[in-house]
C-alpha cells in the first residue's frame, strides 16, 4: 500500500505539475493574443492616418492640377492676344511702309 500511495502521489504530482505548465501555456497565450490585438489596434491606426495623408495628397495634387489647367489656358488667351498685336503692329507696318514709298514717289515727280 505504501508504494502504491507513493506511486499515486508521484503520479497526481505530474498531472497537477502537467495542469500547472498547461496553465501557464495558457497564460502566455492569453497575454501574446493580448498584445497582438493592441498591436493590430496601433496598426490600424496607423494606417488609417497613412490614408488620411494620402488623402491630402490626392487633393493637393487635383488642386495642382487645375490651378496648371488655369495657368495654361491663361496662358494660351495671353499667347492668342499677344499674335493678334503683332499681326496689327505688322499690318500698321506695312502700310507705313506703302506710305512712305508713296510719298518719296510724289517728292521724286516734283523734282
């Protein structure tokens, strides 16, 4: 009997030692999965801060984009304004010149 209950003590020893390592298994798991999801809760966060810079982004680019489209149609009616002097300044040119040949014609018939 004495080595039977020893042998039964020894034996409730390794299940209860078995139990203990069990639970503390358990435990670190429990704490592990806990710092995942805080983890995955600061990664989330992060990420959506990430999106909300790209979302300035995005927007700060359209408005790039349309303020060059103002700029180039601006500059387009500027470079059709711009032709449209010279072409006068060149008309009033050539008519001038007509002018001119025309009365250095008159001075040399009154000679």
């Amino acid at each position: 009997l004495t080595a039977r209950h020893g042998h039964l003590q020894r034996s409730h020893k390794g299940v209860v030692d078995q139990l203990e390592s069990e639970q503390g298994l358990r435990k670190t798991l429990q704490i592990e999965k806990e710092e995942a999801a805080k983890r995955i809760r600061l990664l989330r966060a992060e990420l959506a801060g990430a999106n909300e810079g790209i979302d300035e982004l995005r927007s700060d680019i359209q408005k790039g984009i349309e303020e060059r489209t103002s700029l180039n149609t601006m500059l387009a009616q500027a470079n059709v304004a711009m032709q449209s002097k010279i072409d006068e300044v060149v008309h009033e040119r050539k008519a001038m010149d007509k002018r001119c040949q025309m009365l250095e014609a008159n001075i040399l018939d009154e000679r």
